[in-house]
C-alpha cells in the first residue's frame, strides 16, 4: 500500500475536488495534478536496470531504465481519465480499456469489454481507476488481467481515493497487487459511496452529472 504523502499542496487539491460546488474546469484540472503525482510514485515501483550513457561532455551517466514495457489499462469510464497523463509522461506506452459496470442493486461487477495489448503478460502494468470503493471492480479487472497472463507483483492499482473495505479487498484476493493512492476514506456508506468521498467521479469529470 503507498499512500501519497498527505502535504498540505495535496490536501488543498482535495479541497478543489470534493467541493461540490467545484466547476467541471476545476475539477478536470486539479484532478490532473493528483494523477500526475499518482503515476510518478506508480512508475518508480516498477523494476529498473542499469542504463549507462555517454553525456555531452563526453563522461558516462549511469543511469536507469525500465526493465520491461510499461503498459496502462484504464477501468473505462473513470480510468479514462487518467490516461491523458500517463501518455504524456510516456508518450510510447500503449493503453488497454477494461469495461466494468457495476449493478446498482446488486452492487456486483459485470464484465462488458476488454481490448489489451497481445503482449500484456511480459509488461509491467498499471492498473487505473480512480475510485477503489468496494473492490469489486478492481477484483474483476485483476481477474481478467490474470486471464491474459499477468502476474500480480507485475500489476501496480493507481487509484485516486480508496476505500479500507476496497483495500482489503484486493489486498485479502491479490497480495502482491501494489495500490498508490492519494486518500484512504473512512468507509463506505449504505450505497457503497466513499465517505467523505467525492460523488461519481466520472459524472463529475465527464459532465454528466444527475441533478441535485
């Protein structure tokens, strides 16, 4: 479990993005900030190998690189919104989609699509939803993950806020599955929302958010 370090920069994006009364502008753009610093603490967990270049002075750096392919795959809808970022860190890594949807009696996961990359099972992946509530989701997603090949220490969860009853989840199933997050909740409520939460995040980045 790696939670972001709790600064009070952190803290007052937070104060942007629970804000019900937050513009969808604001939101968008101070949701950006927290995922940039999710995915860079996600990418220094992955393994790395020695990488020595020559400088323009012409010493030698003895550098890092990654050890195998970097591969995202998004929870669609949330997890889209995380993507803009991670190809802007890594402009070459290529990007899966997972559609889960969640019953909203039965609150059970239901797989709808799945496009991953072929080579998937030698990538190093991570794993991006920004709301790890029940873990439902996230169990179904490392499920089928696990379908393609991929073994669980090769899998890093980047999720925005999380819940302890999610964490256990995954944790209880998946072990070696790492999860960065930027919040862990208090707990859930009745309709399985986060507490203090932030509502529907895809709703609210995406606009379409139901009327109060």
């Amino acid at each position: 479990m790696h939670l972001l370090p709790q600064t009070n920069r952190l803290r007052s994006l937070h104060t942007v993005i629970r804000d019900r009364d937050a513009s969808r502008a604001d939101f968008v753009q101070t949701s950006a900030q927290i995922f940039r610093q999710l995915l860079d603490t996600a990418l220094d967990l992955l393994p790395v190998v020695p990488a020595p270049v020559r400088t323009p002075v012409g010493q030698t750096y003895h550098g890092l690189r990654p050890a195998a392919p970097v591969c995202g795959v998004s929870i669609a809808r949330a997890g889209e919104s995380m993507e803009s970022e991670l190809r802007a860190m890594l402009p070459q890594t290529r990007i899966g989609k997972i559609l889960i949807q969640r019953d909203r009696t039965t609150k059970l996961p239901h797989l709808h699509y799945a496009a991953l990359p072929p080579d998937i099972a030698t990538s190093q992946v991570l794993l991006l939803d920004p709301m790890l509530a029940t873990g439902g989701t996230a169990l179904a997603a490392l499920g089928l993950l696990r379908e393609y090949g991929v073994f669980e220490e090769d899998v890093v969860f980047v999720s925005l806020l999380s819940s302890p009853e999610g964490i256990s989840a995954v944790h209880a199933r998946y072990p070696r599955v790492r999860i960065v997050t930027s919040a862990i909740e208090e707990r859930l409520n009745a309709d399985a929302y986060m507490v203090p939460g932030i509502g529907d995040f895809g709703d609210r980045y995406f606009g379409t958010d139901q009327p109060r």
